[in-house]
C-alpha cells in the first residue's frame, strides 16, 4: 500500500474510533460504602440500584423513576393563585400572605413528592471480608470480591427494566431478602421538617404493603396516593450448588394510563434466561453509548470526573423514561423523602443536566427531557391560563412528574421565564442535530408559543421598554419581598431576549418572514442590560452583584445563552472578564458544588483554560463524594464554600462535563473553535466526535503542546467556519467538503457526509 494512503487510512480511523473508557477511569474501592449516597450507583433512566452495606448486610436501594406521590399540593390552587394577585401584595408592601400561601406548604407538607422503592438485602458473615469493589464503567458492571473467593457481579439493563445479579464461589445463604421502605414506622416529632432534610416517609399516610415470599422469589406491593401502585419482584435460582443468578424489577400502576407490565411478570420472563443474555444486549447498549465521544487530557482527576459524569448520564437519561430530577433513579434511601422532594427543579436543575449532552453527542438522549416537555404541554398551557392569566406558554419552576406546580419560593417556582429556558434546550437540538423537522414540528411550535406569552405579559415603561410586571433572579435574596423586582433582572432580561432572537431565528429558517420581522420588533423593543460603571453585569438595574451567591443568575447572558460573547469585541470582553473578576473578589462563601461547575463554563466562553480547569478542580476534589456524586457543600471544609452539608443532587455533576467539552470545542459563535480554553501546561489532548453546531463532529489531537490534526464529518451538509490561521493548516484528505481559506478562518462547504481532515505544518 502507497505509504501516503496508508497514513491517511490510520489517520481516518484513529479520529472515527472513540475509545471505551479505560480501567483508570472505574469507581474502585476496597470496601463498600456504608451510607446510601457513597453506594455505587446503576441504571437507565427508568429504574436503578445503589450497591452499598448497611450494617452487616450487601444492600441494593432500589429505585424506579416514575413512582411518585401526585396529591396535589394542599392549599396551593386558592384565588389568591395569581400572578396579578402577588404582584398586589408586593405593591401594597405585605408579602407575609404569599409566603404562607406558596412557600410554607412546600417546607410543611411531604407530598406531592418523589418516593423510593424499597431495597433488596443479603446476609453478610462477619467475618468475611471484601477485597474489592469495582464499577467498571465500559459495560456498567459492579463486581464485588470477597478474600474467601466469592464474587458479586450486577448490572441494571441498558433497555429493559430489570437488574441482575450473581454470586459465585458461595459457602452461604446468599438470598436475597426485600426491605420495604417505612410508611408505618414511628414519626419523629421535634427534628427539622423542610425540604431540604425531607420529611419521615410515615407522613404520606400509606397503608404498608404486604411482602410475599415463595420458595425462589419475593414480591411486594404498595398502594400510594389516587389509587397509585408499584411493585417490587425478585426472583432467583441456583444454576450449580456454587452459584446463584437472580433478577429484580420495579413496576409502577397508575389509573387512568396505559397498563404496564407487573414487575413479578418481567421477572419471571426474564429468569427463564441465564444473566449472560441479557448480558449481551446491555453490553451492545453501552458500547454503543460510548463509541458517541471520547476526551484525553493530562489532568487525570478532571478526565477521570468527565468519564464518570458520562456513565451517570447514560444511566439516567433515555427517551421512553422520565428526565433527570433532582436525584434520577437513586432517591434516598434513609427513611425520608428526599432532598427537595426529588423533583423537577426548572430554575437550573434540570437545565445544568442537560448541558453536557449536545457537544458529547448524545442527543438521543437529551431528546427524553424535550419529550416530557412536550407530553406534559397541555398541563403548562392550563397553568399558564390560571396562575398568568394569559396565552402562550410558561412552565412552573417547580413540577411534579405530570408537570403539575409544587410551590415554593414564588419568584422562582412561578418565574414567567421559566419556559425561556426550557427553549433553550430546543434551540440548542435544532443546532446541533441541524434537523428540519425537529424544528419545524417541535423547537419553533415551542419557543412561538413561549414568545407569544411574553409578549402578552410584558408592558411598556416610560421610556417605551418592555419589562415584566415582576421580575426576579434565582435565588436573590431568597423569598422575601426584595427578591421582586419593578425592574427587568439580568437574568430575566437575557431569557427573554434569547427567546425573541431565537425565535426570529428560527422563524427565518423556516421561511416565514412575516413571523421573524414580529419577532425582531418585539426584540428591539427591550433595553440593555444593566451594567455597573465598570461594565460590570449586575442583578438589577438597582442591584449590583454585592453578595456571594450559588446561583449565577446574572450571567445567563454570558453563559449558557452566548448573547454577549467574548467574540463581539472589546467591549463584551470587558464585560465578561470584570463580571468574572468582581464574581471571585466578592467569593465562594455561598457557593455549591455547581456553581464551580457553571463558573468552569463562564471561564471557558472567557478562553480562560486555566480558570476553567481551577473551577472544575475544585467541584471534582470538594464537592463530590466518593461514587462521585455531587453532594452541594464542600465535603474537604476547605473554604471553598461555607455549605459543608451533603444533600446530593446530580445537576453540578453534569455541567463539570459540560465545563470540559467547552474547554476542548465551541461552536456557539458562529464558528468551530478548537481548544480554546486549555491551560498552557495540557502539552498532550486530544477528543473524538465531540459535536458541533451545525451537525458536525470534530477529532482533534494536540501533541506537544501543537493542535496537529483535526477531522471534520458533516452529518447534514451545509456550511462552516474552522478558527484556523489558514497559512499553518494543509487538507490532506478530503471528501464531500470543499475550502475556502481566509487568514483567520478555514470555510467548509460540505456535502451530507463529507468528511475532511487537516494537518498542522506550522513549525
């Protein structure tokens, strides 16, 4: 073979082959954890197990997604459920009735609420103790060694709803016992009741299930709230007097829907099969899932993280299951509902969890979030006429699995821009699947309806500006009345003028002038935003940021929504760097574990590779327990923040992977950008088929501190620009793409699927 074609061939596979992640990469342990929530998690998005020990006994949490306790939030619909009704209150300086109308009820009543399954329990002898602890994470397998030479192997299907599990070398009972969660146990009166610590799960009220147990299998039943049922079932069975296989699943009833399978009857089908069937198809599942992307760097904790935050992401996000809440498929299992009752948490929450699915090519799975979005749109389209009295769209901040309102903090549980956000992630599938019809049928029916809310609610100040009756940013002085504001927030402000542009956008793409030039008027016809004299982004026109605070509200404009970017120009990146600097000199005394996560994003768009590895550093040593979940405080009491508590939620985890993607590729400006956020000292990096706006996938490899290679596959066609100083760069393969060099940028006409890949000869 020519030498040269050779050379192109291996180039071509080496950036078209995504490597599984390595061994360096597994969760490893030489015990296992002895609280739920440093367990070793499993799942798919419909159910999962966390593997952990409780006292003397291997226990498996037991989790199912949809199972929730739907009663409607009590006292929450009354005719002071408007928001023209609190905009009078805060108007008439007596707030104290909002808070006790919408506020307390969350803290005080313990449904509506996320509830967990139960747990399966195995007897352990003391004195058998544990070598090893793995998950290994390229086929989503824990395996548990014990020094007398038994060994546990379980795995939650990639598809189906089932999880397996094997002992080997067994010289003990090692079946299986199910613990039911404590509906009936005692109430402990006195302690703390908010929704943070959760309440006793004994005041839901339920009637305990009954347990039933046969000779090889368990299964047990709970009646909830409205008629509401879920099931538990096991089964197992010997397969030599050594060894026993054994299979669980959690099924959920509600009335009304469409019937689903019986756990017991998914188990018993599935027992009939050995664990390596199904083995097989979990495994193909996985390979598939991490053949999407792969990431190299020098910095072994920030890759090691990013790995992790790609396995929990595939085990929680799937179309066909409910989104990402605040825990996924692994609610607490202490006694208690969980932290914020494992909800929708729409005012960064479920947005952050999304974040990193785009650019890791993994928009499959972001689409189940934008299916619940769209099941749930009539429900919206109802609160939008109760709470807003208006047309168009808007989403509660706070949402049950059927997006019903929960309450709570009423400037953010009630945001009219909540559903601004939401399109975002609209937006960004359109952009980065570049799909026609995704856009036509669901992106611009959403944010249309979304701006014709906008436009109804907004009025005109004196200056003839638009502004909402009431504005806020998340969560700015927390519920008190001073949390409202007459003015538009920055935060409000940069949501909605996302939404018209992107409408405009969109409209555009889709040929209907008439619909963008509306949408382009009603974009003009807002201010800008409010800045401090030294081009510093504030809260509020009258509210500069003079507090350390978890959530970066203000910065929406800076990051996620790209409107003020650091390639407009001087100005903008003067905005961005003194916000960013006033950000670190006020402190992280009240941060969380995502705030690191966010602040990693907000360093990337400032091309600050070393300011967004620091964040991500940070998030991944401090915040994060040993199974790598975020637990909001700084678990080192390192001064990093001065929340040292540990309630564990799962949007820090997947914006740190976000935070990294940005740092290897951007794409929002208008441009490819390759690396333009790595510290000076990452010599060695390269990525695979991370995508790009435009449904382009990107290869990169940096040697020696030198971008060397690159490869492009455009999966739809179209154009694109490299930020690439031509004169450096030779195309020593092309097909389907054809180029156009300029001294800052390399143009791309591609074909659908065109494939182009370049070398770096610069000295």
């Amino acid at each position: 073979m020519n030498k040269l074609l050779f050379g192109f061939s291996f180039l071509l596979l080496y950036l078209s082959s995504p490597a599984q992640p390595a061994p360096q990469h597994d969760l490893r342990f030489d015990q296992l954890a002895t609280t739920w929530d440093e367990a070793v998690p499993l799942g798919n998005a419909t159910i999962g197990a966390l593997v952990w020990q409780k006292d003397n006994h291997l226990r498996f949490s037991l989790d199912r997604s949809d199972i929730w306790d739907l009663r409607p939030l009590k006292g929450l619909h009354r005719k002071e459920f408007s928001y023209q009704w609190i905009e009078e209150q805060v108007n008439k300086n007596d707030y104290k009735p909002v808070q006790e109308y919408f506020d307390k009820p969350y803290d005080r009543e313990p449904a509506p609420s996320k509830i967990p399954a139960g747990a399966l329990e195995f007897n352990l002898p003391e004195s058998t103790k544990i070598k090893s602890v793995i998950l290994t994470l390229s086929n989503a397998v824990c395996e548990v060694q014990w020094e007398n030479g038994m060994r546990l192997k379980t795995f939650v299907h990639a598809t189906q709803p089932v999880g397996w599990f094997r002992f080997e070398n067994v010289s003990t009972n090692m079946l299986p016992r199910l613990i039911a969660p404590a509906y009936q146990a005692d109430i402990k009166e006195g302690g703390e009741v908010n929704s943070l610590v959760g309440d006793d799960l004994a005041r839901l009220g339920y009637q305990q299930g009954e347990i039933v147990q046969q000779h090889n299998s368990i299964s047990y039943r709970q009646k909830g709230w409205g008629g509401f049922e879920y099931e538990i079932s096991v089964q197992w069975k010997e397969i030599n007097p050594a060894t026993i296989e054994g299979v669980w699943s959690v099924s959920s009833h509600y009335p009304g829907k469409k019937a689903t399978p019986a756990a017991s009857v998914i188990v018993n089908n599935s027992i009939r099969k050995l664990m390596k069937e199904d083995y097989e198809s979990h495994l193909t599942w996985w390979k598939r899932f991490w053949s999407k992307s792969a990431v190299r760097i020098p910095d072994t904790l920030l890759e090691k993280q990013w790995y992790l935050e790609q396995y929990k992401f595939g085990s929680a996000a799937r179309r066909g299951a409910p989104p990402i809440s605040l825990q996924a498929v692994w609610t607490a299992d202490n006694g208690r509902i969980p932290p914020w009752k494992g909800d929708f948490h729409h005012d960064l929450n479920t947005q952050l969890s999304y974040w990193p699915a785009y650019s890791a090519n993994h928009l499959d799975e972001a689409m189940g979030y934008l299916d619940h979005l769209d099941e749930n749109q009539e429900n919206y389209l109802r609160y939008t006429k109760q709470f807003f009295g208006k047309e168009g769209l808007a989403v509660p901040g706070v949402t049950t699995l059927d997006g019903t309102e929960m309450g709570g903090w009423t400037q953010y549980s009630l945001s009219p821009t909540v559903s601004s956000w939401l399109a975002h992630h609209y937006y960004l599938q359109w952009k980065y699947s570049a799909d026609p019809s995704f856009l036509k049928n669901r992106a611009y029916p959403w944010l249309k309806e979304t701006c014709r809310f906008l436009e109804e609610i907004t009025v005109k100040d004196k200056n003839g500006l638009r502004k909402l009756p009431l504005s806020s940013s998340p969560e700015i002085n927390d519920n008190r009345i001073d949390a409202w504001f007459h003015q538009n927030t920055n935060y409000d402000l940069a949501l909605m003028k996302f939404s018209f542009s992107a409408a405009a956008e969109m409209a555009a793409a889709l040929n209907l002038q008439k619909e963008a030039a509306h949408w382009k008027k009603i974009l003009s016809e807002f201010g800008d935003y409010a800045l401090t004299a030294r081009n510093e982004l504030m809260f509020a026109p009258n509210l500069p940021y003079n507090q350390s605070h978890r959530h970066f509200s203000h910065l929406m404009a800076i990051h996620p929504l790209g409107l003020v970017k650091w390639e407009d120009g001087e100005k903008s990146k003067a905005i961005i760097n003194n916000t960013i600097s006033l950000l670190e000199q006020i402190g992280p005394d009240y941060w969380c574990g995502y705030s690191y996560s966010w602040l990693g994003n907000i360093q990337a768009r400032a091309k600050n590779g070393e300011g967004a590895a620091r964040a991500l550093q940070i998030f991944a040593k401090a915040f994060c327990l040993p199974n790598s979940f975020h637990a909001n405080g700084d678990q080192t009491q390192s001064g990093y923040s001065k929340f040292t508590y540990r309630p564990f939620t799962l949007e820090g985890n997947f914006a740190f992977a976000a935070g990294i993607q940005e740092m290897l590729l951007q794409s929002y400006a208008g441009c490819i950008e390759i690396m333009p956020a790595i510290p000076p000292s990452w010599k060695e990096v390269s990525f695979q088929q991370l995508r790009a706006e435009g449904a382009f996938l990107v290869s990169a490899k940096k040697e020696k501190g030198k971008i060397c290679e690159i490869k492009i596959l455009s999966e739809k066609g179209g154009k694109t620009k490299l930020k690439l100083p031509a004169k450096d760069w030779k195309i020593v393969s092309a097909k389907g793409i054809t180029s156009h060099p300029s001294d800052e940028y390399i143009e791309l006409n591609c074909s659908a699927g065109g494939t182009v890949i370049l070398k770096n000869d610069a000295e």
